[in-house]
C-alpha cells in the first residue's frame, strides 16, 4: 500500500495531515509537491492536500466530478458534516482500513 500527499508549496494544511496519518500508521507517506494546474490534473489532485492511497484520492465521492486539478486549499467533511481542513483521525484510519490488505487492528 502506497501512501502519497499531494500539496502545493506551504500548504498551511500539509503538517496537520501528516501527523494525523503518524498517529494511525507506520506505513510511509511520500508528499510531493504540486506547483501547475496541468500537474494537478495529471495527478488527481483535488485541492491540497489530496491524499492518494495507490494513486487514488481517498477522499473523493463515487459521485464526485473530478476537477481539472485544484491548486486551492482543500476543505473536506468531517462525520456530522462540517467543514475540517484534514481529514480526522477516525476518517484517515478508516480509508486505510478499507483498502489494506491488513487487519484493521494493524493501525493504531
């Protein structure tokens, strides 16, 4: 499993996801930093930080449209709803669970 972070450069956000991922895994987490909207779209980014597991952005919608790549920061949905600039703990634990071929109790 295959854990990336894309962002743009001084993501206010990126050292907020980047800790919450250390607190629930000790798998790797590569971040590579996107600087082009071209680029963004080449790589599924969706506003930054986009996290991808096996290059796919864990956090998009089945529903959802991809954009044409986002440079802007990224808002996501916390469980009741609510606009969080990360991820929760709770949420980043679950999207790894759901696609690790690992037992759940392998996360902290």
């Amino acid at each position: 499993m295959r854990l990336e972070v894309l962002h743009v450069p001084d993501c206010p956000q990126l050292p907020l996801l980047l800790k919450n991922l250390e607190r629930i895994t000790h798998l790797p987490v590569t971040t590579t930093m996107i600087d082009s909207v071209d680029r963004a779209a080449g790589r599924g980014m969706n506003g930054s930080p986009t996290l991808l597991i096996d290059d796919v952005d864990a956090f998009l919608p089945s529903d959802a449209v991809r954009r044409a790549g986002g440079l802007s920061c990224r808002l996501y949905q916390d469980r009741l709803g609510r606009p969080v600039p990360v991820p929760t703990v709770d949420q980043l634990r679950d999207a790894i669970a759901d696609r690790s071929p690992f037992p759940r109790a392998y996360l902290r």
